[in-house]
C-alpha cells in the first residue's frame, strides 16, 4: 500500500468502524459520508453482510469507515459470520461509533453491543441517529439513559438521512486521529473491487422488490465482466436462493420482477461507472447454501474479511 501520497506534516488518519444494530441507519450514513453509494440500504435487517471500506479523504486528514454487519443473534452459519465480522472490526481500529437509531429507544440488543464494547481499548462514540424521527425533549433523557451503561467518548445527534450535523461528528472524529499517512488516493471511495459493489447494487435492489421469505435466502455475484469493443460494460450476475419457489418470485410473472431488479441495478452501476452498461442477470438454486461453508467461501464471505 503506498502511503506517500501526501506530505502534508500534519496530515491525520486512521480507521473508524460503525457498529450497531441491523437497520439503525450505518450504510445512510456511510453513503452520506462518502459522497456516493458504496454500501447498500434496505429496510430489511441484516442488509450488511460484510465490513464495507469506505474512504473519506480532504486536504487535512483521510478516514477509512468500517461498516461492519449489524450485530445480532445469530441463526445460521451466515450469521456467525457477521457477528464474528462485526466484533473483529473492533479489533482494528482508532475509534469505534457505535449507531443506534434514536426513535426506537434503548433495547436489549443495544445492551448486547455495549457489553461487546467494554472489552474494547478505543474511544467509543455514541451516535443517535434519526434525531429527525423525535422531539428535541426526548433527546436529553435517552442520552442519560446510554450514558449511565457506558463511558462514552463523545455522543453527537445526526440524522444520517437528511445530513444533519454530520460534519460535526466528522470534525470531532478527527480530532481523535493520530497524524499518519494518506492510505487511499484522494478520489478512491472504497477498498472493494467494482465487481462486489456492483453485485451488492443488485442486492439491493432484490430486497427492495421482495417480500419477507426472500432476504436473508439470497446472494449475488458476478461471473462475468469486460468492457466490449463498443465500451460498453458487460456485466453477468448470478442471483442464488436456497428454494425453487424462491427462484420463482425473483423471476415474477413472465419475468417481470427480474426486468425490474435489472433495470434498478443497471441504472446505479452505470452511475457509479461512469459508463454504459448491459447487465445479464440468471437465478440459480442453490439449497440451504447460508449454512455452508465451501459455499460461503466461494461466494467470499471469509472469517478474515
């Protein structure tokens, strides 16, 4: 890794990890950050599968984001994977924001993360996000509750949706990085190859499109992608699920759910390409595939990840 980049003396970095429930906000808040959509959003739990890199470079300092999956109990071997995925980004990084959505209120799986986060070295933030979603009376009481369960760091009210005081808790990030080198380039936004980010975009937009029974029962990955002599980008997806009466439903009625979930996906890649794109999309079964190891591993979901 070259981390020459900039000379600037007084230059900071370091790595952020975003821990907290499934679906309290972590992915909107990163995609904020960033500027561009690099980790997908859904109001599925469990949406997050692996720790997403995302890159926040300015003149002054660099933070790499962990946004790890949402930690939870576990129900299959998938699900071990993410919670062990979660808690070894803890592990690795200068400061730990730990997110919960304000809304909702203290519950037993934010207890569950702050008893995890007692045996951690590093400064913990507590982030209340969706402080759009309560009136401002209520915010003082929740703050005491958290506070009397954890000495945090720094606590900073954001909404992560609509942006607000975001840059606050980014100035006050940095003021917990040592002075270090410049890892990424500044126009880099995430460590992930194009071919995962471009597998998560359809995703995302299968657990928008599904119902319940869906979710958690696929992955995507990309078999296939080259630029053509006519610089179009070719890109073929497999979409895996665990039932043939899954296969049906992502296909729809005489396919029409698939064109949907093509056409949504192919429209975000090409904006995070920057070209044109032809996107080849099959569905394959591939029986209870989240409690096998081979398959996990092929499909890249690995414990050192």
């Amino acid at each position: 890794m070259n981390t020459s980049m900039n000379n600037n003396d007084s230059f900071r970095s370091g790595f952020v990890a975003i821990v907290g429930r499934p679906n309290v906000g972590k992915s909107t808040l990163m995609n904020h950050v960033i500027g561009q959509k690099i980790a997908i959003m859904s109001d599925k739990p469990q949406t997050t599968r692996n720790k997403i890199h995302g890159v926040y470079t300015t003149d002054e300092l660099q933070i790499v984001f962990l946004d790890t999956p949402g930690i939870h109990k576990p129900q299959s071997k998938l699900g071990n994977y993410m919670n062990q995925s979660a808690e070894s980004a803890l592990k690795e990084v200068e400061a730990v924001m730990f997110l919960i959505d304000a809304s909702e209120g203290l519950g037993g799986g934010d207890r569950y993360i702050m008893e995890q986060l007692k045996s951690v070295n590093t400064p913990v933030f507590l982030v209340m996000n969706k402080i759009d979603k309560i009136q401002p009376e209520q915010l003082l009481p929740l703050i005491t509750q958290y506070k009397d369960l954890y000495p945090f760091a720094e606590i900073v009210p954001i909404s992560a949706l609509q942006g607000n005081n975001v840059n606050t808790l980014l100035e006050q990030l940095s003021r917990y990085l040592p002075e270090g080198p410049q890892y990424y380039p500044a126009d880099q936004v995430t460590d992930h190859p194009e071919q995962f980010v471009c597998a998560e975009l359809v995703r995302e937009k299968i657990l928008h499109l599904t119902r319940e029974e869906i979710p958690h029962s696929i992955a995507v990955t990309i078999e296939d992608m080259r630029v053509q002599d006519n610089g179009v980008v070719y890109i073929g997806a497999v979409i895996f699920v665990e039932r043939d009466s899954q296969k049906g439903i992502i296909i729809g009625k005489r396919g029409e759910l698939l064109k949907e979930v093509g056409k949504g996906a192919r429209q975000d890649i090409e904006a995070l390409l920057g070209s044109r794109v032809f996107l080849e999309l099959w569905v394959k079964v591939k029986k209870d595939w989240r409690n096998q190891e081979r398959v996990l591993r092929d499909m890249g979901f690995r414990h050192d990840s």
